[in-house]
C-alpha cells in the first residue's frame, strides 16, 4: 500500500485496509443509499454486497495517524472498479431473479470508461470526520494517482440532490460537460438528473 499523502491529521494512501473493509462498505451505502435501494436493498443484503466485492486495488482512503477510517475515493478503469461484482456476485446474496431484476438496474446506472479519462467511482467522508478537508484532500488524491497513468482528464458525476458535493466538486475545478435526465426513473434512484463533470489533469 502507497501512501501518496500525508498532513496532519491524517493520512491519504492508496488501496483499502483490510480491517477497514466492513467500514468501508459501511460508509459507501449511507452515501449513496438513496440512488442504491432498489437495486441493492434492503441494506443488510446490500452491505454484505458491497463488502463482498469492494476492490482495494480502485480505492483511496483517508486514514487518521491512530488507524481511523476517514473515508474513501474510488475509481473505475478497463480492469475493474471500487464496487465491480458480476451477475454470480450478485446471485449469491440476492439469488438469480434476485440477481437478474437487480442487475438489470443497476446497468443503467454503469458508466464507460473513456481513452484518457479516469472515472470516478464515488467519494465520501465519514460523519466524524467531516470539515476537516478530508474529501478535497481525497479529491487532490484522484488527480494525483490519474497523473501518474498519465490520463488527461477526470469524470464524475454528481446528482442534483446532493449540492454540498457538488460545491465541493467545483471549487476543486470540476466543470459541467453534460446532464442526464432519468425521467420516471427517478421514482426508483431517488434524483432526477445527474450532472457529467469533468477536470483536466494537471502534470
């Protein structure tokens, strides 16, 4: 495990610990519970999902110099991402029309990976450790290991129900590109857009 940052009072290195898995998994779903419930839910189910597949290899964390979890960047490329998993993943805990109902909504919201571009795959910061610079320090972390692949550009997305990221996404230097509309989807993910923001990487 890298670490590629460090500042008082904590630490940013690359990939997860494993003791902090089930953390992890934890503070993922009461991020983005509220766009995950239907494919995902109810949330026992869904943690041990997400526990089961996060891969430390697509994951920054933030880590307090005591061993505290703080919270986690992740990403996607053409070999993998934070939260991956197949169709077998997902039966194994939901069983396969569990799996096959689940899957099929949970590709809409997939995202491609794009030539030069390093996509985000969700950030978020645990409740105590809010305020304290722990998600720009995070989102400083993405730029940071994209320069290293030497991509030109990184690509989130941000809902319209949450503006604290998104406030957060453009004083780092993120600007809109585009804006996808779910329409009567948005009854089942809880947001009636998402916002396609892009930044140009630094070398």
């Amino acid at each position: 495990m890298k670490t590629i940052d460090r500042s008082e009072p904590f630490i940013v290195e690359m990939g997860l610990r494993p003791e902090h898995r089930q953390q992890a998994a934890q503070g993922y779903w009461r991020a983005f519970s509220r766009k995950l419930r239907y494919p995902l839910g109810p949330e026992a189910k869904a943690l041990s999902f997400i526990e089961s597949v996060l891969d430390p290899t697509h994951a920054i964390c933030a880590v307090s110099h005591d061993g505290q979890f703080l919270g986690m960047a992740g990403f996607k490329s053409a070999h993998g991402a934070l939260v991956g998993g197949g169709i077998r993943d997902l039966a194994r805990i939901y069983g396969w029309i569990g799996a096959i109902l689940r899957g099929g909504l949970i590709h809409v919201l997939e995202r491609d990976c794009a030539d030069g571009t390093l996509l985000m795959d969700g950030i978020f910061v645990e409740p105590k450790a809010r305020g304290q610079g722990v998600g720009t320090a995070l989102l400083q972390a993405v730029e940071a290991h994209a320069a290293e692949l030497k991509m030109q550009r990184i690509r989130l997305d941000v809902i319209d129900t949450n503006p604290r990221a998104r406030a957060l996404y453009e004083r780092e230097g993120y600007s809109e590109r585009s804006v996808l509309s779910l329409g009567p989807l948005k009854l089942i993910f809880g947001f009636s857009s998402a916002a396609q923001m892009t930044k140009n990487v630094s070398r």
